[in-house]
C-alpha cells in the first residue's frame, strides 16, 4: 500500500536530475573563418563563408532493380553553430543540443550548490 500524506503533513521530496547522455562527438564550432571539406565516395561537403554545402550519393538495389539517389543540401550557418563529425556522414547538424566538455563539466558541479531535498505539505 503506498503512504498516504495528508495535506500539511511535514514531508521531504528528494530532487532528481534527468540522466545526461554523455556520448561523445567530435566536430567543430562554426566561426566567420571556419573553412573545412571533406569527401569521401558518398559525401562531398565544403564550408565556406558560413554555408555548409553537401553533396550525398548513395547507391544500391532493392532487389530487383539499381538505383542511385544524389541529394544536395546547402545550410546557412550561424558564428557558433556546432557541427558534428562522423566518417559515414560527414559533418551535420546536431538533432539535439550539444555543449563542449568543459560547460558540461560546469554545469553538473553547479548542480552541487542545490538542496538535495524539498519540504513539502
């Protein structure tokens, strides 16, 4: 049977943090300067003046017939946008917020600095 706290009732919530993924990525933040390419049979990507321009070229069959998809893409770039690196993918636009190591490590130790219970009722 779960308690039951009646309203008033001195009671102490502990607090909890969602767990961080901590997975981590290479790649780069973006600046004004920021040049990079990088090509490979299936990617072919130049950054330059803060446009990231990305050709694709994927290739295969579904069984009874070939095919060849060629996709490009050209994103516009902000002065501390995060590109994220992968060797199949090349660089990319992270789906999720990422930070660099050392905020990370700030952010978790300033986490010391709060009650780790709650009064409540």
């Amino acid at each position: 049977m779960l308690p039951f706290f009646r309203r008033g009732q001195n009671m102490k919530h502990e607090l909890f943090v969602e767990q961080p993924i901590l997975d981590i990525k290479e790649g780069v933040k973006v600046t004004e300067e920021t040049v990079l390419s990088y090509k490979t049979d299936r990617v072919d990507q130049v950054l330059n003046n803060l446009v990231l321009y990305t050709n694709l070229i994927d290739s295969g069959s579904n069984g009874t017939n070939e095919y060849e998809s060629k996709t490009y893409i050209s994103i516009t770039l902000n002065p501390g946008d995060i590109l994220l690196f992968d060797e199949q993918r090349g660089y990319y636009m992270p789906p999720y917020p990422v930070t660099s190591i050392d905020d990370a490590i700030s952010d978790i130790t300033s986490l010391s600095d709060i009650p780790k219970y709650k009064e409540v009722g």
